[in-house]
C-alpha cells in the first residue's frame, strides 16, 4: 500500500516535471517567434499585434467590430481598444460608427493599413523555420496547438468554436493597387 502511494507521487512528479518542461518550451519559443517577429515586421513600421489585428480586420471585411477583433486575439476589450486607437492614429485603420447600431463601430483597412496588410502576411522569417518541418509534421504541429488551444478555452469556460478564428483568416499578400 504505502509502496504504490509512493509510486503515484513519483509518477505525479515525472508528469508535472514533463509537463512543466513542454510548458517551458513552448513559452520561450513562442517568445523567441514574437521577437523575430518584431524585427521582419520594424521595417514597415508596425508591431506584431499590429500585425495580427490587420489580418483579423481584413479576414472580418465588414463583420470587423473591436469586440469581435477581442475574441478573436483573445484580447481584453481595453486591450483591443488601446491597439486599435494606436493603429487609428498611425492611418492604418478607419472607425466608423454602423449605420443601423450606433453603438456598434466598425473596423476597416486604410490604403495604409492594406499595404501594412500584405507586407505583414508574408512571414518571411517565420515561413523558412517552419520549413524546417515536413509538410506532415507542420499538419501535426498544427493539429496539436489547436487541441491545446481548445482544452485552454474550455478550462477557461470559453467559447471554443472561437478558437478557430485565425483558421478562418485570409492571407492574401495581393498588389494593394489592384484594390
């Protein structure tokens, strides 16, 4: 008896040391990605976040309000709000109060925030390391951060079927002249 109580705190140890080593993983290398990510994206003047809500903008067309901006970053509402004046002031965005809610605003891409748009999608930098995977393997990696992210959402009590969002989002690096 005391030998299998002694048995399960050993095995508990082993997974939460597991456990806590994939979590240190994925943490700095998410931290690592951001910080490449903040170097490609210096050069047209924008921040990742930035970046992220001008994919989501675009993705949404006119559906793109802050709230939905919010959850689809998983976003506090003031974050979002915050990033979004930001964005405002550089003329990358246009607010606009919805004709029929007046309390609803909606979102859109200026002809700057359309070419920030289509420079930001390229993910030169992140695109090479990520071939460093088989076309199988990046399907795998895929399918296993959308399963984490899922159980995330749901330990959370959030909607999950907003966890795949950025699946629906578009990526179209596209002449802004031909707009």
């Amino acid at each position: 008896m005391i030998n299998n109580k002694i048995d399960d705190l050993a095995n508990d140890y082993t997974l939460a040391i597991e456990g806590y080593k994939l979590f240190f993983l994925l943490h700095v290398t998410a931290d690592a990605i951001h910080k490449l990510r903040e170097i490609e994206l210096k050069k047209y003047g924008i921040s990742p976040q930035q970046s992220l809500a001008l994919v989501c903008i675009y993705s949404l067309k006119n559906k793109a309000t802050p709230a939905e901006l919010s959850r689809w970053l998983y976003r506090e509402p003031n974050s979002v709000t915050i990033l979004l004046n930001r964005m405002d002031k550089l003329g990358l965005i246009k607010k606009k109060a919805d004709t029929k809610r007046k309390n609803i605003i909606r979102l859109s891409l200026t002809k700057k925030g359309l070419i920030a748009y289509q420079s930001a999608v390229k993910l030169k930098n992140f695109h090479n390391i990520a071939n460093i995977l088989s076309k199988t393997k990046r399907k795998q990696l895929h399918s296993i951060l959308q399963s984490i992210r899922e159980e995330v959402f749901t330990r959370l009590n959030l909607d999950v079927s907003y966890t795949s969002s950025m699946d629906n989002a578009v990526f179209e690096p596209s002449d802004p002249e031909k707009k």
